[in-house]
C-alpha cells in the first residue's frame, strides 16, 4: 500500500528563535517561504509562477496578499483571539509561552503533480478540509514548482469553536486519514482513484493503484528527457574532444564535410548515428588513415543523400494524396449540390 499524502505540522511564534540546536522560523518567515517571496524578487517566478495562492480575506490588499503590512494584520488578528480566548475562559489571560500559530505542509507521493485545472479544485478542497478541520486559517499554498506536488497552510493556534488551543491535541496519522477521507467523500477527480482509508476498509492506507501509473508515466518521461540530454551531451563531448585533439590534423575540406554531415545526421533525426561516425572519425584521423577517412565520409553523404531522396518521396506522395482528397472532396461537394438542385 502507498500513501497518497503526509501532514506535518510546526509550532511557530512571532519571532525567529533557536532550540535543542533548531532552528524555528516566525510565522512571517514562514509565509514568505511558502510565497517564495525571495525567488519573486529574485526574478525566479516572475514570467513562470505556477504556484496557486490563498488567504485571509483580512490579510488582503486588492485580492491578492498585503506583505507590507502582514505583521500589522496577523498581530491584529491575534489581539481578537486573545480577546475570545480570554471571554470564554473565565477571564484567563493567553499564555505567553503559547505559540500563536501553527505552520504545515501536506506532501503527496513523489512526482504526484496535477495541471493548473486540478490544482486549482484541488486548492478548494484542501481550504475548505483546512478551514473545517480548524475553524479558521491565515495562508494556504500549493506548491507546483518542484517535481511533487504539495501544499503549505498557516493557521491560529486556536479553535473559536472550542476556545482553546489546538496544538498538543493534533494526532497527524488522525488527520491525514481525516484529509484523505475528506478527498474521498469530495469525488475529485485528480487523474488517479483513490482508496478509502483503514476506517472505511480496514486497510492501513489509499490504495492508489491509477496513481502510481501515473507517477510512473510521469518517471519515464523523466528518464527519456534524462537519456535525450545525456546522449545529446555525449555527442557534444564527442565533437568537442575531436575538435580539440584532432581538428589541426584535418584538412579544411574535409572539416567541411565532417560538420555537413553531423548537421544533415541531427536534421534527418538520426542523432543516435552521429556518436558512431565520431568515434570513426577520431580513429581515422588519429591513425592518419586518409582512405579510410575518405571513405567514411563518402559513406555517409551517399547515405544520407538517399535519406533525404527517400524523405523528399514520402512528402511528395503525401502532398499527392492530399491533393487526391481534396479533389474527391469537391467532387463529393459538387454531386451533393447537384443533388439538392435536382430535388
């Protein structure tokens, strides 16, 4: 069984602070890394962002997230916490060893990613299960720039249902079989099927069998863009090791020939042939072995002489089947007018 997501979640304060040898961003750090903030003004996101973002209407400035004055509202919005957290407990003040907020990050399976269509429903989804799950909720984003797909929330320490902080009583195994029912019951279509968790079927986890092929198509596409540039690499190399070692011992006309060839090779699709003629190349004219060179190349042109012969006769008779159609087409059109007339 696979899981189709994890939950972690983090306890976060106002400011930056160390512990046990840790690190723990502020709340404000934290959302400017869940907004990439730092790749924006660096320029990373600017043409190509294809991240999906959401927050607290009173976090806003003309629909989108108001950075300037985030300190200023989420500390706005704390003092109404503090205010209903101290009504409904007889008069107790918050305290201040409490951290206000909680930060998470739900991941899903590796290279599980979603077009911008699904990650927007699914973006819905994962705010509405926030805001149930918790009563309220301050940012949330998912996160499609990386090679999975996932999604980063920030939120209150605080239920207003209940009045209390919520942080010692979150179980994260509980939740992620409560966010992956949530999905289930919600019969989004991600491109995969889900299974139902171990409450409704007694099994440990989703049973993500769509899925996986899925990630599995996405992996061997992968690993053909991977082959695709490692071979394109190797054939760079290749050039450039004969260019270093050997070019001053090649005559310039035969240097022309060499690069045609290369060039018609890569035109005609026939990338994986130019390694080979490299290779034989090298040898040749390391050894100085002019018939042998010669030859390769006569070999060669010759070759692809009838490659382009060959190409050139197939989209000539697909130009003349495609004329043919056209000719049937209007024949067929003119007999059908011909017909209604008639009528």
């Amino acid at each position: 069984m696979e899981k189709l997501l994890s939950i972690r979640i983090r306890k976060n304060g106002f400011k930056f602070n160390k512990k046990n040898g840790k690190n723990y961003k502020s709340v404000f750090q934290q959302i400017e890394h869940d907004y990439r903030i730092e790749k924006m003004e660096k320029g990373y996101l600017k043409s190509n962002n294809k991240n999906i973002y959401n927050s607290n209407n009173e976090l806003r400035n003309n629909g989108s997230l108001d950075f300037n004055n985030l300190e200023k509202n989420i500390g706005n919005m704390f003092e109404k916490i503090k205010e209903d957290y101290k009504e409904h407990n007889n008069n107790k003040s918050w305290n201040k060893t409490t951290k206000p907020f909680l930060t998470g990050v739900v991941s899903f399976s590796s290279g599980f990613m979603l077009d911008m269509d699904n990650s927007k429903d699914l973006s819905k989804v994962l705010n509405d299960f926030i805001l149930k799950e918790f009563s309220q909720k301050l940012t949330c984003v998912i996160h499609r720039d990386e090679k999975s797909l996932h999604f980063h929330f920030t939120i209150f320490n605080y239920d207003f249902r209940t009045h209390k902080t919520i942080g010692r009583n979150i179980d994260t195994s509980k939740l992620q079989d409560k966010l992956q029912d949530y999905l289930i019951s919600n019969k989004q279509d991600y491109g995969h099927k889900r299974g139902i968790s171990k409450k409704l079927t007694k099994s440990k986890h989703l049973e993500l069998m769509d899925m996986k092929n899925l990630e599995l198509e996405n992996q061997k596409k992968e690993i053909n863009i991977l082959k695709n540039k490692q071979e394109q690499l190797q054939n760079e190399n290749n050039l450039l090791s004969f260019k270093n070692k050997n070019l001053k011992k090649l005559s310039q006309d035969l240097y022309k020939d060499f690069t045609q060839i290369i060039n018609d090779l890569i035109e005609l699709n026939k990338e994986s042939e130019v390694e080979g003629f490299v290779k034989k190349l090298n040898r040749y004219v390391k050894s100085e072995n002019k018939e042998k060179l010669n030859k390769l190349i006569s070999k060669y042109s010759n070759s692809i002489k009838k490659m382009k012969e060959d190409y050139n006769k197939k989209v000539s008779n697909s130009n003349i089947n495609y004329i043919n159609k056209q000719k049937d087409n209007e024949e067929l059109q003119n007999n059908t007018n011909t017909n209604i007339k008639v009528k």
